[in-house]
C-alpha cells in the first residue's frame, strides 16, 4: 500500500470511527442522531469500498478492521433499537412460546393472551391487530432469545451477534476456496447496513445470512446434501431463499440431484412448520402481508402512479421479475453472479424493499464486488427520511426525491454491468 493510499485509506477509516463517536455523544434526539449516522456513514462506506478494491491492504491491516467492525457490532448491540420496532414483535412471539403457546394462534391484541400483558408488551408491538408473519425457524430463535433475556433486546441481539461472527468465518471460508482477495471480507465487515439494522434495530435477517452462507460455502465444497439443508434452514427464517432453489436446480447435471433440490426444502420446511401448523394459521398473516403493503418499490412505485390498482401492479412487477429472472438462471453467468441477481432484481421488482431486506445482497458482495450492490446497500439508507419523519411527525411518507437518489445511480450501474457483462468473479467456479 502506497503511502498516500495509507492516507487516504485510513482518514476514511478515521471518518467513519468518527461518525459513530458522534452518533453516540451528539444525541438531542435519537432519530435524528440515527438517520444523520447512518446515511452519513453509508456514504463513506462508498468511499471506503472504492479504496479497499484498488489497494493491496497488508494482512495485519485486515485483521485489525475485521476486529473494528467486530468492535463496533458490540457496542451496537447496546444500544437500544432506534430506527425500528419490529423486535417487540419478535420478544413477544417468544414470550408467548415461553408460555406454551402456538405464536400463529392468536394476534398479540387477542384478548385470550391478557393474562402475558407487560408494561411494553403487546403494547409497543407494530399491528397488534395481525398474526405473526415470521417462519418456524425464527419462532424459535425468539422463543430462545426471550428465554436468555426475557422482554430485553440483549438476549435478541447476543445470538444476532453471534450468528454474525459465524457469517464473517463463513466468508473468510468461500473467499479462501475461491481464491480471491482476503481483503474482500472488509466488504462485509465494515458495511453500514448489517451494522444499523442487526446491532442497532435487531431484524432477524441477521440470522437468515448465516444459513444463507454456509449454504453457498457446502456447495462450493460440494457437499450438496449440507448446502441444501443450510439453504433450507435460511428459508425457515426468511422465505427469501425460495427465489434461490432454482438456480441450485439448474446446476445439476442429473436428476438424481435435481430432485433433492426441490425434495430437500420440502421436506425440511414441512418439518420446522409441523410444530405449529395444527394449532395455528403460519401463512394467514403472511399472505395479508404480501398482498397489501407496500414501501420503497422503484417498479412497483412508477407503475402504480399510472395504474393506481395495487394487485394489478403486483402482478405486472411479478410478471417482469419472472422475464429478467429466467434469463439470469438460464444465461451463462456463474452461480454466484446468478445468486447476486436474482436477489437484486427481486429487490428491483419488489413493492417492499426496507433496508434490512438488502443484507441478503451485502452478505454477497465479497465474492461480487459489483458498484451496483454496493452503491444499493448504501444508499438505502436514504430511506432513514420516512422513518425520520415518522417518528418525529407521526406521517409515514415516501419521498419521490429519495427515490431518485436512491435507485437512479443503481439502476445505471446494473444496466452498464449487465450491458458490459462485466462479472467481478473467476468464470465457472461451479
């Protein structure tokens, strides 16, 4: 590393020690000190990410960043969740399970669960009026975070930490076996988002990632039986994997192997949800969910100016994903490229996209350095404006203005990459 690339290099990392020192001390109101944090630090992530692909970084140098963002995901993880409630949501789905009952039977309002009411809880729960939404796998995760710290976010936030820790060695793991750049880790490890919204706001995609992970990491090393059932398990905390079956689907070359793809998930889905299933409705909120909410959706939000019918949009954005999706899992790209652009283009498609949803891209990013994911898992964080606004005003409103910065410079990366066919990674590693 050239000396004015050390500058360079470690002003940014200086910068960015310093914008969380100040998030801490200058807190007049923690929204405000969240949103100017966050957005703030997500735009020298930017930077910091174009110094890290150009230099050669010592190891010693790695090591020691890799202990900062280790550092900085433990002192996150006390303070309290800011930019999101959705953990009272997950404490009371395991409070309830602590008290021998199916977390689908009853929404949180129900009357029968009086005799659980706490001074917080159901009463800070977001739509108390709906059932739980989160699948078996994380029912279970909350069901023991609740048992190590009861109605506490730390006992939510010491398991999302260590789930991390074991998503940072997975990485090093497949970055090693594929032979690229040890540095490439900092990519992960230094990024804002997991950071905001896992060690500040507690969302259980955290969780999902580490599945996610080895998953990849066992199919690489060809242990295809291990691999489907971490991806399985991912689909246990978030239903996001699904959209990756088919590409573990097309890349086997018999169909011996083809239908443990498809048999795998099922069987193991069938059996995380068979604890619940008979005493309790897992998909009903769910599907109330996917079919009405909506924030944040680039696609979805253009079209539905014109259209203005929520299920017709729904369906048009459906129908364009499932277009550009095959011609990803069937083109020639190798499979951590299709990985990286089904999830993208779902995200691209979507009519919900909150930050947290795009730590399924950022876990990816060390092994696809594309300027189009990393550009869209920092600049997300623009969408801190609503919930700035939200908790300041009581007015949930999107912003065409953020819209526009958000997507604009994304959009024209992903269309150049796609344009160029320009893959970051060594062409059939698989």
């Amino acid at each position: 590393m050239r000396p004015i690339q050390k500058i360079i290099f470690f002003s940014t990392i200086f910068i960015f020690i310093l914008i969380f020192i100040l998030f801490e001390l200058l807190r007049i109101k923690p929204i405000i000190s969240y949103t100017s944090a966050y957005i703030s630090s997500s735009l020298v992530f930017l930077f910091l990410c174009w110094q890290i692909l150009k230099s050669d970084i010592p190891k010693k140098y790695i090591t020691a960043l890799i202990a900062l963002g280790i550092c900085l995901r433990i002192i996150f993880s006390f303070l309290h969740p800011i930019g999101s409630d959705d953990y009272y949501r997950y404490l009371w789905d395991g409070k309830v399970q602590a008290n021998g009952i199916n977390p689908y039977r009853y929404a949180p309002a129900d009357t029968a669960l009086n005799n659980l009411h706490s001074t917080s809880l159901p009463k800070l729960v977001n739509f108390p009026e709906m059932k739980t939404i989160y699948p078996p796998l994380s029912q279970m995760i909350f069901y023991f975070s609740y048992l190590i710290g009861g109605e506490s976010y730390l006992g939510l936030k010491f398991l999302l930490l260590v789930f991390d820790l074991f998503t940072l060695l997975g990485i090093s793991l497949i970055i090693k076996k594929l032979n690229l750049p040890t540095k490439n880790i900092l990519l992960y490890a230094l990024c804002t988002l997991p950071l905001f919204q896992f060690f500040i706001d507690a969302h259980v995609d955290g969780f999902g990632l580490t599945f996610l992970i080895f998953a990849i990491f066992f199919y690489i090393d060809k242990k295809k039986l291990l691999s489907l059932i971490f991806l399985s398990a991912s689909i246990c905390v978030k239903p996001l994997g699904l959209i990756l079956i088919p590409i573990f689907f097309f890349q086997e070359k018999n169909w011996k192997d083809k239908f443990l793809v498809i048999a795998i998930p099922i069987l193991i889905c069938t059996i995380a949800y068979l604890p619940y299933i008979f005493t309790g409705s897992p998909f009903q909120a769910l599907m109330q969910f996917t079919e009405n909410w909506m924030f944040n959706g680039i696609v979805f939000d253009i079209l539905d100016s014109f259209i203005k019918n929520n299920q017709l949009t729904r369906a048009i954005c459906g129908i364009l994903l499932m277009i550009v999706y095959l011609s990803v899992i069937l083109g020639r790209k190798d499979f951590l490229t299709k990985l990286f652009l089904s999830l993208f283009f779902v995200y691209i498609f979507s009519p919900v996209v909150h930050p947290w949803y795009l730590s399924w891209l950022a876990v990816l990013i060390p092994f696809i350095p594309r300027w189009s994911g990393i550009a869209f898992v920092s600049l997300i964080s623009l969408t801190a404006f609503t919930v700035l606004n939200y908790q300041l005003n009581g007015v949930w409103k999107e912003y065409t203005l953020v819209l526009l910065f958000e997507y604009t410079p994304v959009l024209f990366l992903i269309s150049y990459e796609w344009l160029k066919n320009k893959d970051l990674v060594q062409k059939n590693i698989i």
